[in-house]
C-alpha cells in the first residue's frame, strides 16, 4: 500500500452557542472559575484536534449503529484507524488543533463588558437535587465558555493510499461535517453549549513521490 497523495481541508468552526472543552485548573485559577476551558500556553482558548477527532468519529459510528470499534465499518476503520488484531489499519485522517481567530474575536468582542477574561465568559449553572426539585447547596458553578460568534481556524488531512476510494473517503468526510453542525462538541451540550457552524474554505492536494 503505496501512499499518493495528501488532502487538506481548511475551513472555519464558528460557535453559535458557548463552548466548554475542559482544561486543568492552575493555581492561578484558584478562587476563580470552577470549571475552565482548555488553553494554549499564552492562555488562549483552542479545540484540540482530538476533540475533533474523537467526536466526528462518534457521530458516524453511532450513524451505522456501532457500539465499539471492533463493530465499526470497514470505511470508518480504514480512514480512523483501527489496531485490532487481525483488523489492523493505518489512520489515513489528521486532526489539527483548531486555533481561534484572535484578529476576529478582537474585532467582534471589542470593548465587550461581557467577557469574564480577555477571550471567555462566565456562565452560572445551578445543581438540582432531583427528588426535592430545589438547588443544592453550594450548587451554584461557575462555567468558563469562549462565547457565541467566535472563530476557529481548523485542517484536516485526508491521506490517500493507491488502493483508496478518495471519492468515497471525501463523501463521509462531509458527512462527519453535516453530523456536528447538527450535534455539538465539547462539554454540556444538551444544555446548549457547543453548537458550532462549519464552513470549508479550501480543499487542496499535495502529490507523493
């Protein structure tokens, strides 16, 4: 199996609705929010490509039905990957982290007395005690979210091997995009978070050899 070409998607992820994708709480954090979203090193708010990767998988996995990877398609295990034995499959799918647009979030979020921090927002979510209907004590969290309108600049590549249905690949491809916009990502989703646009700017190729 011969490898002959690499496929980019490069597009946007636009949040509708606030975005929760936990991260580790510092010690800078200590006193502040609950719960914070994951950040780059310069503390800025990213979608990590596994994030990406683990959730498109999902989605169409659940689409055919299956409960684990050892039940999924042949098409799903040859573009994910699969380390089963007598199932194996090189992954042919790389996820880049999607980095936020900080010229955009800037532009769009100038002077906005809404955000918690420089690039998120603080949402309050209460803890219901299911029997009594009433709000635990201590129940309320508060919630770091990058917050609708914001923009994220993502890539995918697609690798094609000589015995590979490209046309076939690319077409569950834009399935797997068609699937998010209709789902979420991220943390809390049935409460809203995470409802995202995608749009795909480029697709190009890169030849092998």
């Amino acid at each position: 199996m011969k490898l002959i070409k690499k496929h980019f998607f490069r597009g946007t992820i636009e949040l509708k609705t606030g975005l929760h994708i936990g991260g580790a709480k510092s010690s800078l954090d200590i006193g502040g929010l609950d719960s914070p979203v994951i950040k780059t090193a310069k503390g800025i708010p990213y979608i990590p490509g596994s994030s990406l990767k683990g959730k498109i998988r999902s989605l169409l996995a659940m689409q055919e039905g299956a409960k684990n990877i050892g039940e999924e398609s042949d098409k799903l295990l040859r573009l994910f990957g699969c380390s089963d034995k007598g199932k194996e499959q090189k992954t042919r799918l790389i996820f880049r982290d999607a980095l936020l647009d900080i010229d955009k979030f800037e532009e769009k979020f100038k002077n906005s007395e809404l955000l918690a921090t420089k690039y998120t927002e603080e949402k309050f979510e209460n803890t219901i005690d299911r029997l009594s209907g009433k709000t635990k004590d201590k129940g309320l969290r508060s919630i770091e979210r990058v917050p609708a309108g914001a923009v994220f600049n993502f890539e995918i590549v697609l690798d094609e091997y000589d015995s590979d249905n490209i046309e076939e690949n690319k077409k569950i491809m834009q399935e797997a995009f068609r699937l998010l916009e209709n789902d979420y990502i991220g943390g809390s989703g049935t409460r809203g978070y995470g409802h995202v646009g995608i749009v795909i700017d480029k697709e190009e190729e890169l030849k092998i050899g």
